[in-house]
C-alpha cells in the first residue's frame, strides 16, 4: 500500500513538471509604440542656439511645468533662473508663466515642442508669456513687457 501511494504521488508531480516543461507557442515580438510627443515650449537664445543665456521664469495659477536645461536655481520669491537651451514641458494644471532674460539687452525665442500645437509657432521678445487654458494639449506664446523689478 506504501508503495502505490509514493508511486502515485510520483507519477502526479513527474505529470506537474512535465505540464510545466511542455513548448509554449512563441508570442508575437511587442510592435514599439512611438514615444508620447512632450508637451511644452523650447526656448532658445535669439542670436545664436546654442549660445547660453539665462532667464527668469515666473508661473501663475495651478499649472506644472518639467524643467529640462543645462542650469537652473530657485530664487527667493519662487521664481526659477534657468540658461538656454532649455525645454519648458507641461506637466499638469492651468495658467500662465513669463519666461523673461535676465539680461534686458538680450532676446530669447520660444516654440512649442509639438509641431500639431495650433497656437503661436513661435515668439521672440525680451519677456515672453505662455498660458494654458483648460486642458487642452494648446499653449499660447506672446511677447510682453518684462515684469518690473521688486526693491525689498
């Protein structure tokens, strides 16, 4: 009786590990999905590209922006300085940012990363406001006049 019962049982897992073991039909290889288009601006020194130039950026409301750029520091009142080139990606929320040289003299250019935004293709200008409002994947960029500068 012993040995039908170790024999029994040996037979089940010998039949376990040979369902384990058996050749599974290969799966069809994973098509690579195209990477998601970033959405945000790029913003650039006007005279040269690749020219380092820093700037200030000061947001509004509940929006969220990534930062990617070779330097940034926060300063006192929250706002960030940042050098070119330097991508600015939406994260989440709405409002505005005023990206503004820190230099008056100098001029900065910001286009939007996706080429199917249908808002501004590009805005040159000492201060440059973007807004987004709802949440749309749109973002508008004008030139406007620098914030002025607070004594404390």
């Amino acid at each position: 009786m012993r040995y039908r019962r170790r024999a029994a049982s040996a037979f089940v897992l010998l039949g376990l590990a040979i369902a384990a073991c058996r050749r599974q039909p290969p799966k069809p290889p994973l098509s690579p999905s195209p990477p998601p288009v970033e959405f945000g601006v790029h913003v650039a020194s006007a005279a040269n590209a690749m020219a380092s130039l820093r700037f200030k950026v000061t947001v509004t409301g509940s929006l969220e922006l990534g930062i990617r750029a070779p330097f940034f520091a926060m300063q006192r009142d929250k706002s960030l300085i940042l050098s070119t080139p330097a991508d600015l990606l939406v994260n989440k929320g709405t409002g505005s940012a005023v990206i503004a040289a820190a230099d008056s003299s100098a001029i900065l250019t910001v286009m939007p990363l996706d080429s199917s935004d249908v808002g501004v293709a590009s805005a040159r200008g000492h201060a440059v406001r973007i807004e987004r409002v709802g949440d749309t994947r749109h973002l508008t960029a004008a030139p406007v006049s620098p914030l002025p500068k607070v004594k404390r």
